[in-house]
C-alpha cells in the first residue's frame, strides 16, 4: 500500500559549468599536486597546503595532464583561500603550456596575512601578466599553478577552498530554479539542509537551503544553464547527513551506487514543487491508497503510445522532466492510444488516474 502524488519530475574530477572551470577542494585535492616545497591534504573545509619553504608552489595535474584550452579563452580567474601567515603575502597565478613545468606567464596577486577565514582574490587574464609575457597571453594553457603567499615558513599551512575560471564576457542562457525539500520526517538532527550537485561540484554547504515560515519546507534558488542535465540530492550540514534516493525512483538516475535526482533546466524560471527528504514525491498524508499498475507499448515509443489496465482509467497527464505538463485528456477507458506527434524526442512521465487511486511511468519518445 503506498501513495503517490506526482507533480513535477527532476530525474579526482573539475568541473565544467556554465563555461566556467571549477576546483573545489572541499574534501578533495581536485588533482592538484605538490611543484615543489608544500605538499597538500584534502580537508573538509578546504585543500591543506603544506609550506617546507617560501616558494611553494601547487600545480593543476602532472605533466601529462591538459586542460586544451587557450588564453583568451577565459578572462578571470577567482581563488578562494586563506592565509594565516605573515609577510608580503603575495601570490603567483601560473599559466603553463602543455607537457612542461616552466610556466608560459605569471600573475601576481596581493591576498590578506594572518587570515582567519576565507577570502576571494579576483586576477584578469585580459591584462598583461607580471611576468613572462609582454602582452595578454593568447597561447596554450595545459595546466594552471598557484604559488602560496610570500612570507610563509616551514611548516607554515595555507588554506584553498575554490577557484573559478570564467569569461564574464560570455553570454550564457540561464533560469533560476527554485528548489523545495520538506524535512517534516526526518529523524536525525540538523541545523539547515543544502542543496549539491554536478553543478557546484557537490562543494557541501554553498548552496544553503532555509525556511523563512517555519513550515520545514526548505527553498533555495540557483541559476543554472538552460538545457543543462544536472545531479544533485539533498544534505545537511555541509554533508553531516545526506539523503538515500531510491535508484528506481522516477527523479532519479537509476544508478544502485550513487543515486543522484536528474534535472533537465528549463528555459525559464521554475519553482519546483516540493518533494520530501530522499523521495520523489511530496511526503504522504491522510490514509495510503493502492497503487495499481498499468502497461505501456511501444517503450521507446515514436508516434502513439498505448495504455492498457485492468482497471477503467478516467484520466492520463503526460510531463517532461522538468515537470511541465505536455498532455492531459479525460477518458473513461481500460484501453486507449495516445497520440504523441507533436513531442520532441526525449524522456516522459505518463500519469494515470482511476477511480480510487492513481499511478505512473517512465517512457521515451525516439523519432
């Protein structure tokens, strides 16, 4: 016995969004690895840089790794990082082609000293490097290096949460996606959920949810790429706890290992409908109802989609995954056909209702 309601279906690595290259070193070293002087230790709240001398320096990958991208390409680039040290704290961006450790360029930026938390310090590509080029660098990039700020000593620990490399030139289509998960029965404690993905690489609490009524309806709003396909799921506390998605759940990926929500992002603004903690559907109330079943032919399908039940259907809803409602019709029938002449291809929900209850599933259109 189980009710369903259905209202809107969301079904060592960077990260490119939204033309953007992102690290993320919260629990991770993102591939990074020592160019000399420092080695480095993925932490919780950011990559643990490890000084042995002033000149420390950390690069994106080992010789054979390559980004394949240009200068010009991007044209800003912003770290994230704290510095308990002293000195002149100044710190090196390098720019190094492929399959060499002598950087093409160099940008010098001034960070804080004595730090005692995180801070972003933005450097333009567009103009000209410290050293190493007289003019804006137009060659090939392989890999980036970040040297620590000057005046740390062994033993001395910098500490780096982020980096983004953008083109704020770059006209990007985009949609702010409301999100809504109600908390109502979860039973371990929290202070806030959050909401993480493929789109903010799963960076734990950047994405912090709240609940301004006090309904335990959680909400965040993030803009994100139309026509982008994202994974993501809810947690707390930057990761303290986290949901446990159904791999055969209609909003997820299918994948026993990590179940992560899909979302196709519409073209634009979207308030998802809410969904309770690790469950497609908005938490059960009142008395369940069975859950019948029905069969579907041809599955992919191209043109008609055929419905047959034991039960007499009286009515069918067919959605896209980012839960607009394509189709709906009134029937009173066990058997019917649906015309689907005018779907694009792509993934689809069919949604049926009888007279006590009702039920769903997934199907494609292949054309």
């Amino acid at each position: 016995m189980k009710k369903v309601i259905l209202f809107f279906i969301s079904i060592f690595y960077i990260s490119f969004t939204n033309g953007q290259i992102t690290y993320n070193w919260q629990n991770s070293t993102e591939g990074w690895v020592s160019g000399g002087n420092c080695n480095l230790t993925a932490q919780p709240d950011a990559m643990a840089m490890r000084l042995f001398a002033s000149n420390a320096v950390m690069r994106s990958g080992n010789l054979q790794s390559n980004l394949g991208i240009n200068g010009g390409d991007y044209n800003q680039v912003q770290v994230m990082i704290k510095n308990p040290t002293t000195g002149s704290a100044m710190a090196r961006l390098f720019l190094y082609p492929p399959g060499t450790n002598t950087a093409a360029c160099y940008y010098a930026f001034q960070v804080d000293t004595a730090m005692t938390g995180f801070s972003t310090y933005t450097i333009s590509l567009d103009s000209i490097p410290t050293g190493g080029s007289s003019t804006a660098y137009t060659g090939p990039i392989a890999r980036f290096g970040l040297r620590a700020p000057w005046g740390g000593v062994n033993f001395d620990t910098i500490f780096w949460k982020q980096m983004i490399v953008s083109n704020t030139n770059q006209i990007i289509d985009s949609a702010n996606i409301t999100f809504k998960v109600d908390m109502s029965e979860v039973s371990d404690p929290f202070i806030a959920p959050e909401l993480n993905g493929t789109f903010n690489s799963w960076c734990g609490n950047c994405n912090a949810m709240s609940d301004s009524d006090g309904d335990n309806v959680w909400d965040v709003t993030v803009s994100l790429q139309t026509g982008d396909t994202i994974e993501y799921k809810y947690s707390a506390d930057n990761w303290s706890i986290q949901e446990t998605n159904d791999p055969n759940g209609i909003c997820t990926n299918g994948d026993p290992n990590f179940t992560n929500r899909v979302l196709i992002i519409p073209s634009t603004d979207t308030i998802l409908t809410e969904v309770c903690w690790a469950s497609c559907n908005p938490c059960s109330t009142g008395n369940p109802e069975e859950f019948y079943d029905f069969s579907i032919s041809p599955n992919p399908a191209t043109d008609i989609l055929i419905i047959n039940s034991e039960d007499l259907i009286s009515n069918f809803i067919i959605y896209d995954l980012c839960g607009k409602v394509i189709l709906h019709r009134n029937i009173n029938s066990k058997y019917f056909k649906i015309n689907l002449s005018t779907l694009k291809t792509g993934p689809y929900i069919v949604y049926t209702k009888n007279q006590k209850s009702f039920s769903y599933k997934k199907f494609l259109v292949n054309k």
